[in-house]
C-alpha cells in the first residue's frame, strides 16, 4: 500500500495490497461495484457503551475509495469505513480514526511519510480514558503484500508460465511471519500500555485469492495462486497469533470472506479495475460486514481489558 505517488507511477499496480495507494481514477467514482453490494449485511446497533474509541490501522481500516469523503491528510481515509459505521451503530461519543493508508506497526510508535508530510505515530491518539482500540494493521509490516503484488500482479501474467512470484518470495516467507506476529503482540502490547481501560480488539484480513481457479481482476501467473493463497491465509493466521499472544481479542475474516474473494461473484475486495474502492482493496460491504461483527462484539460483555 504505497501512497499517490507510487500508484500513478508506471507499475501503478497498484496497487498495492494492504498498503497505501492512490485516489486515482477508480478511488473518484462513487459507484459501487454491484456485486460487492448484493449481499451487503446491515449495521445491528448495540446499546451505546463507548465513551472514546481509537480506531489504528492500515488501509484495509482506512478503505480508500469507499464512497464517502475521504479525508484531507494523505491517508485516504473514508467517512464509510468501519469505524465510522462502528461509531455510529453503537452510539460512541467521539471516534477518533488515524488509521492510515501504508501504516506498519512502526507506526504506532513512528511518523509516517505520506506524500512528503509526517503523518503523527498513531499511538498518540491514545488516552488513558480511551475504552475501545481497534488495531487493523500487520499486512504491511516487511513489505509483505506490497512485493506480493509487485512481483506477482502483471497485466498479461496469464501468459506467463512456472511460477515466478513463488520462486521469488518463497525464501525467507517463514521469517518474515514470524516477525509479524511477534510485531503485531508488541502492538497491542504497546496500545495497552497508553490505554489501560480499553477493550482491545485486533482487526483481521479478509481473503483476496480463490482457493481454485484464475481471473483477469487478479492477474497472477496461473501457477502462483496457490502461494499467492497460502500467503494471504498464512499473514492472517500471523495476526491471529500474535493477538492470542497478547491475549487481544481478535476478530477473524479468513472465514467469513470465504466465497468473497476478488474473484468471486460478490468479491468483498476490489480487483485490479472496478469502482467502489481502491484496486486491491475492500468494497464497502467488508466494511459493513466488520463494524456489523465489531458491534456485536463491544456488546459482549466478555470484551473487558485484561
């Protein structure tokens, strides 16, 4: 998820999965891509519990493009992202979103550059009366989905035969989970340290590659999917470890999103072209789908701070 910049430029690609990217043409459109919209679950209000929430993450939280007004920083945040619709379904008196297009863990404790500006780390919008902390970040640590797409995603990668992408990022895949989760643990443990009342609940990623087949929205070589696949499921499953470390609650959409897919029927993340969000990133239905299970999750009254 690069920022403006890197998209326009020539391997625009894009588009970068789970990392920053530009509000070039298809981030503009307010449209939605009718697919991503049929199945679209409905925001189930809770009893309003929540004084002061902190929303920290990466793209996938900031959902550039999603129809809305997308914020004025470089971070390509939306109005209709899930913190926003969180916020508003259960009644939060104020919200406050740094999530930002390209963040790591890093930058909880770290300024982030965004379109040669110094984006504040995000762990100063953290007080100790902050009582809910979403933390939607973990895909962008090493560069992990960024040299996915970069080494994988070509237009014509459907001609292209082996297996490329594989070959190249196999090596060292191991090590590079590993330091995700073990980030992903500090982060939480970092954000429970600022906000020591809060209920923290960690945010995962939802599938982006079908488990059989190829399509056009997703150009890989047809012999990388299965790793490209395996690299999605087994970063999620690298979140998921390092909240159970921590002890975090965390929130799975590897299930959920199953059948969901970019090529999919009723994809939950855009594909390479389409409107209603940014390439490679989610419609607004997976964010609906996330603040509908957020919701019910402040609601639970096994949601305390530990």
């Amino acid at each position: 998820m690069s920022h403006r910049r890197r998209l326009l430029a020539a391997v625009p690609l894009l588009l970068c999965v789970l990392t920053g990217c530009s509000d070039g043409p298809s981030a503009a459109r307010p449209d939605q891509r009718p697919s991503a919209t049929s199945s679209s679950p409905a925001v189930v209000a809770t009893p309003p519990s929540v004084r002061r929430y902190v929303a920290l993450g990466d793209s996938f939280t900031a959902a550039p493009g999603v129809p809305g007004r997308q914020s004025d920083d470089g971070c390509l945040r939306s109005s209709r992202n899930y913190p926003h619709l969180l916020a508003e379904a259960i009644d939060v008196a104020e919200l406050v979103d740094v999530s930002c297009g390209g963040a790591a863990t890093a930058h909880l404790t770290a300024p982030q550059r965004v379109d040669g500006q110094a984006v504040s780390p995000q762990l100063e919008a953290l007080t100790p009366d902050t009582d809910l902390v979403t933390v939607g970040l973990g895909g962008n640590d090493l560069n992990l989905f960024g040299s996915l797409v970069g080494a994988c995603v070509r237009p014509h990668a459907a001609e292209t035969a082996g297996t490329p992408c594989t070959d190249r990022l196999r090596p060292g895949l191991a090590q590079r989970l590993d330091r995700i989760e073990g980030n992903v643990a500090e982060a939480v443990r970092r954000v429970r340290a600022a906000a020591p009342a809060a209920r923290v609940v960690v945010v995962g990623y939802p599938q982006l590659v079908p488990a059989s087949g190829t399509c056009t929205d997703l150009p890989f070589a047809p012999g990388d999917y299965p790793f490209a696949r395996s690299v999605n499921e087994q970063m999620s499953r690298a979140v998921e470890r390092g909240a159970a470390r921590a002890k975090a609650t965390y929130l799975d959409l590897l299930g959920p999103s199953e059948g969901h897919d970019i090529c999919s029927d009723e994809p939950w993340v855009n594909g390479f072209s389409g409107p209603g969000a940014i390439p490679f990133h989610p419609f607004s239905v997976e964010q609906e789908y996330v603040a509908q299970r957020l919701a019910a999750l402040v609601a639970d009254p096994a949601l305390t701070p530990r």
